[in-house]
C-alpha cells in the first residue's frame, strides 16, 4: 500500500510538472519569439521549459534547421525575474533575457558548435 501511494504520488508530479512552472505561456511564446527574431539562421528556438521546485530552465532548440536538435539548460533560477526582463516599448510588450541568463545561454551555444 505504501508504495503504491508512492508510486502514485510520483506519477502525478511527473505528469504536472507545469504547476512548478515560473514563466506561463504567454510569457514563453514572447521570449521564444524575441530569441528567435535575435538569433542568427543557424539556431531556431523550439521551447522553454521552467521548474521552480529544480530552480532551472531548458531550451529545446535546433541548429542548423534540419539537421540537428539539442537543448540548453540554464539552472540558478527562482523566478522569471532571474530569467527575463519585461520592456513596454510604445505599448509594445517585449521580453529579453536576463544578462545572467544571455550568457549561460550563450555558454551553452558555444559549446555545442
């Protein structure tokens, strides 16, 4: 019985892992868009993936479009504060990242070329 409560309790923290999330869809969709718009043709951002309970995001990407995907992970993340910042630029809502998270980001990137 235990373990069947156990095993039960894990399945369903496996299977929501979006309650843990920091950043919602609208936010992920802006900044998906903002880093694709800002990187060069070789690298297409596909998604982000945010954990507050690991602290962490992961960045499913592609380089070279077809040819190859790949993820990047940034950790040290507690909220979407330590991930982006907001800009309203006539009415225009923007996202970038963090400087903290532009250069993991980058870090990772230069070390799958």
């Amino acid at each position: 019985m235990k373990s069947l409560l156990l095993s039960l309790l894990s399945v369903i923290t496996l299977a929501a892992p979006s309650a843990f999330a920091f950043v919602s869809a609208a936010e992920e969709t802006l900044l998906l868009q903002t880093l694709n718009q800002a990187s060069s043709a070789q690298v297409h951002f596909e998604n982000i993936r945010c954990s507050a309970r690991n602290s962490m995001c992961i960045f499913k990407l592609q380089l070279q479009p077809g040819e190859r995907k790949a993820g990047c992970m940034i950790e040290g993340l507690n909220a979407a504060a330590d991930l982006y910042v907001e800009e309203n630029i006539n009415g225009v809502a923007r996202i970038n990242l963090s400087a903290y998270a532009t250069e993991a980001l980058q870090q990772c990137l230069r070390s799958l070329r």
